[in-house]
C-alpha cells in the first residue's frame, strides 16, 4: 500500500507531496477461529467436506402390516445452522401416505423445526430442516423416528440413503441487518448403515423394512377324547 502526503500550508492550502510512502508487503496472519465448529476453520479458503460421521437406520417391527417405528442417528463433521436440511431415501413399500408434515420424534426434542418434516410415499422420501434459532453441533449423535405402517405382504430391505444441505451461518453487520450466503454446502448422497440385530425373535428383525408375514408354527390339531359328553 501507500501512504499519500497531504496537509495544509501555512496559507490554507491544501498541498499534496509528490511522493508517497510506501507500505511493503507483509503475509496476513489467518485468523485460527472455529467456523461451523471446526477449529481453525476461520483461516481464509481452508475448506472441509461435509460428511456424516454417523448413519444408522433400524425398526421396532418387521411383521407385515404392523406399525413400525423406523428409527435413524445421524452426526456430522460440522455444526449443521438453522434452516439447513436432511434427508432420508429408499423408505419404500410401506402404506404411510404422503404428508407435509410427518409427525417426528427427535433426541434431542426440538432440534427440528415444529418436529415434522415432509413425506413422499412412492419414493420414499423423507425431508425434515434444522428449526429456527437451533444449530446442531458437530459430532453430536441426532436421532429422528417416524411411525409407518408395513405393507401387507412381505419384502425385502430396501436400499436407503442419506443426504443434506448445511444452510451458510448468517450474521449482523454494524447496522444490525441480518446477512446469510446464498450457496448451501451439501452432504453428498451416502447409503445409510442398516441395524442387523434380531428382534421379536426374528433373525434381522431390525433390518429397516425387511417385512415378513407372520405364520403359526404349530400347523395340525388333534384331539384325546372323540367320545360325546366326555372330557377331551
């Protein structure tokens, strides 16, 4: 940079010098703040790809027809503002119809705004966004339910995924006016890690909608007594 020579003289005239100093160039030192939770991530085009760190999917019922709580953790590798969004694919088959505004159940409450998100049932889609005034943290483990009802007839698990958008931090200036970035930084889509156990004395019983009819195990019936009025 430079440095103009500029005054008053004796006589009330403004006098400009015909050589300026010279300011020589020096590094800018980058600011090691934490941005999005990430130590350091305030040194200027220092740049991280977001990712889920955690991804986990698992149900409540595998039997054909039955309500089914369908149970997803997530946690990622930055904090997750306001207005950012998730979302879930591949939940398909089952005979919950599309709805604007699914009922969820949250860990912690009140992480997702009015704790719906929207459903579209031939996909299999599920979207829900980070409520107003909440930012969730990074690596912090988020856990959204949702109640389906199975299909009527068996099926295999389907292949579900997940993505996101992490919405840009917005900030006040010196006039008090609220500014956000326009571009969202997104999660790119990844397959979500299916919960294998057993349950209700099923062998995968917790694989996300893999549904099977239930059948009795005992398939005769016989009698001790054929004699009328005898105890049998």
């Amino acid at each position: 940079g430079t440095i103009a020579t500029e005054a008053f003289d004796a006589n009330g005239v403004w006098q400009v010098g015909e050589w300026s100093a010279h300011i020589p160039p020096t590094p800018a030192v980058p600011s090691n703040e934490t941005r999005f939770g990430i130590p350091g991530a305030a040194a200027p085009l220092g740049l991280t790809i977001p990712v889920f760190t955690r991804k986990q999917i698992g149900q409540t019922n595998p039997l054909a027809g039955a309500s089914n709580m369908l149970t997803t953790t997530l946690a990622t590798n930055c904090d997750m503002p306001e207005w950012s969004t998730l979302t879930l694919s591949g939940l398909t088959g089952t005979q919950t119809a599309d709805a604007p505004d699914l009922q969820l159940a949250t860990m912690p409450i009140d992480t997702y705004q009015n704790s719906t998100g929207e459903w579209r049932n031939a996909e299999g889609v599920l979207e829900w966004p980070v409520a107003d005034g909440v930012r969730t943290t990074i690596a912090q483990e988020y856990e959204v339910s949702i109640w389906a009802r199975n299909p009527s007839s068996p099926q295999p698990s389907p292949e579900i995924n997940c993505w996101g958008e992490v919405h840009p931090a917005g900030e006040e200036d010196a006039a008090g006016v609220y500014h956000t970035g326009v571009f969202t930084a997104p999660i790119y889509e990844t397959p979500v890690v299916k919960d294998n156990s057993s349950w209700l004395g099923v062998e995968q019983g917790r694989v996300p909608l893999l549904v099977m009819a239930s059948v009795p195990i005992v398939r005769s019936i016989e009698q001790s007594n054929p004699l009328w009025k005898a105890s049998n």
